[in-house]
C-alpha cells in the first residue's frame, strides 16, 4: 500500500512518517518534491505515485502573515486540498486532511463539538475552512481532523519558543485570556494511524469532520508556566522560573489575525468510534519534552 503524506518537513508531516511506516509504502512530499500551490504539479505528484492513501497535513498555517497573504493562503489551504479530494475521489481512494478550531468563532466556554456552527473571524481559518468545506463536497469519505495549539520536539511552534526565552530571560508577558489544549504532534500522527488501520479495517464511520485534541484545558500562559515547570523538572537549564511567566489579556498582545478565545475542542467522538482514550495535555507535555531530549541527547 502507498501512502502519501505531504508537507513531510512538517510538524505534523515529519510524526507522520514514522506513525504510519508500520502500514506500508510511505512516500513523504516536500517542497523540494513540488510546489503544491500549483495544481498541475499536485495532480502530476498523485499521477506518478498512485497512493492509495493520501494524507495532508501541508498547508499555510502562518496565521497573521495570512491576513495579507489570502490569495495564497487560498491557494493553499483550499484549492490544493481541493484537488486532493476530486483525485481521491475519482480513484476511490482514502483522504485524509487537517484543519483547526480557527475554523470557529470560539466564543463560550465549552468545548466545541464538531456540529459547532462555523464562523471563522481570520484568514486563516477562513482559507481553512474553505478547504473543509470543498473537501466534504468533492469527497465525502475523505476524513479531516480538526486539532489546536500543535507543537513538537521539532519545528517553530511555541513550546520550543518558550524554552528559548525561558533560557534567555528572567520574565515573560504570556496571554492569559484564550483557552484550548496543546496538542502535539506526535499524538496527531498516532492517531491518524489507529484510524487508517481502523478505516482499513472497514470502519466506514470514519468520514467527514473530527476533533482530535489532547484532554483538559490552559489558557497559553498556563501552558508556558507549565512547559518551564517540567523542563526545570527534566533537568533543562532555564534563568526562568514558571512565576515570572505573567498573564496578560489578549488586548495587550496586539497581533493581525484576530485569535479565538476558546479553542476548545470535545473530543467524545473520536475516542467512541476509535476506542481510545486521548491523554491530558501536562500528561502529553512530559511526553514531547522527553522526546526533545532524547533528540538533544541531554
Ligand atoms: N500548527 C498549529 O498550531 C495547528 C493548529 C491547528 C491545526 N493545524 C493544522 O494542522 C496541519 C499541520 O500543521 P503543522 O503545524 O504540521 O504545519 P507546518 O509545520 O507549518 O507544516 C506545513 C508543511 O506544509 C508545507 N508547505 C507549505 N506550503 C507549501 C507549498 N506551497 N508546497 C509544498 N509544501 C508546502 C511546508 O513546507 P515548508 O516547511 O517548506 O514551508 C510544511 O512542511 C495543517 O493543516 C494546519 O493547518 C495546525
């Protein structure tokens, strides 16, 4: 079985990799492999590799670049996943996709269920959602995971950034007013991988949209807190201790893109039809920073 897997380089891509390698032929795509903003060579790529599974998580995710950007956000984050699904499709194979909670308003407090009405207020989440959307109207046996707040022992994401500071500095301003759980990307690719062998299997109720996020809940101070805790703990050599992370509301961290409040996520769902128990995001943390020094060798 080929299983193609673009944006390789990726957080997410880069977990895929290896989650996946037990289920057979796996054929990673980085930009060096073509650029996927052009769909003659996206169309090229599936006609030279004929996967029987197509998974994507490539895309455009600077999310305040983006608000500039659109035409090629747009590009990207739907009509490339578009054209994924009419292939997929047209062959009867497998897609799978990933997007976001931007894709929400993220207003309330609860976690948002996958029947949650749309209303992306950036750029981002707007391109993701167009991609979703064409998605379910161009293949609707493709799956697509919405998830939050990525990170991983590898890439740009903000728990590296935050042991770079925390090495740096005596004292962080860290926004204390937006809820979600940190999910990393290892996670994300085991994940993906229980469900192709369960689709695989003849899980047919694997289709359309589906939360995938860790357990529990931090605002992002809480995780920066969090993060220079455990790394304290694992012998990480930090100026900053997790106190002199201080809240600050969203209203003082002024960025382009328009942030949601709540990017909760219920993820009752996904565990029922796959039979898992997803872990709680400090649970997931000790895992990731564990992982960060095995590949350090500290
Ligand atoms: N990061 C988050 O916090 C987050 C949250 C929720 C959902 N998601 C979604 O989860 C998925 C995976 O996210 P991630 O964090 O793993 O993303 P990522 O680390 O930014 O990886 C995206 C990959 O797409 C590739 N790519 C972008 N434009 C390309 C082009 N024109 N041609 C070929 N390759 C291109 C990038 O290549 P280069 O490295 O060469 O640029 C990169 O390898 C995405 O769908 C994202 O929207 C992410």
């Amino acid at each position: 079985m080929n299983i193609l897997v673009t944006g390789s380089d990726g957080q997410v891509g880069h977990e895929l990799l290896k989650s996946l390698a037990p289920l057979g032929n796996v054929i990673g795509l980085t930009r060096a492999d073509g650029d996927l903003s052009d769909v003659l060579v996206v169309e090229a790529l599936l006609d030279k590799y004929d996967p029987h599974v197509v998974i994507n998580p490539a895309a455009y995710t600077a999310v305040d670049p983006a608000e500039s950007e659109s035409e090629l956000a747009f590009t990207l984050n739907a009509r490339m996943p578009e054209s994924l699904a009419r292939w997929t499709r047209a062959h009867d194979r497998f897609l799978v996709h990933f997007s976001t909670d931007y894709v929400y308003p993220g207003h309330g407090v609860s976690p948002q269920t996958e029947d949650e009405p749309t209303s992306p207020a950036s750029v981002y989440g707007q391109s993701k959602l167009a991609g979703d959307e064409a998605i379910l109207r161009e293949d609707p046996s493709a799956l697509i995971f919405r998830t939050s707040w990525v990170y991983g022992a590898r890439g740009r994401n903000f728990m590296l950034t935050m042991l770079r500071l925390a090495a740096e500095k005596s004292k962080l301003t860290v926004v204390s007013d937006q809820f979600g759980a940190p999910t990393p990307a290892w996670l994300i690719a085991q994940v993906t991988s229980i469900a192709l062998q369960s689709r695989l299997a003849g899980n047919t109720e694997l289709n359309g949209v589906l939360h995938l996020s860790c357990r529990g809940e931090t605002s992002w101070c809480g995780f920066a807190r969090e993060i220079i805790h455990q790394a304290r703990q694992k012998g990480h050599r930090l100026t900053m201790k997790d106190d002199q992370v201080l809240p600050i509301p969203t209203s003082e961290y002024p960025a382009p893109a328009p942030r949601p409040a709540n990017s909760r996520l219920a993820v009752d769902r996904i565990e029922l039809l796959l039979g898992i128990t997803l872990p709680d995001w400090k649970r997931a943390l000790s895992i990731t920073l564990a992982d960060l020094q095995g590949r350090r060798g500290t």
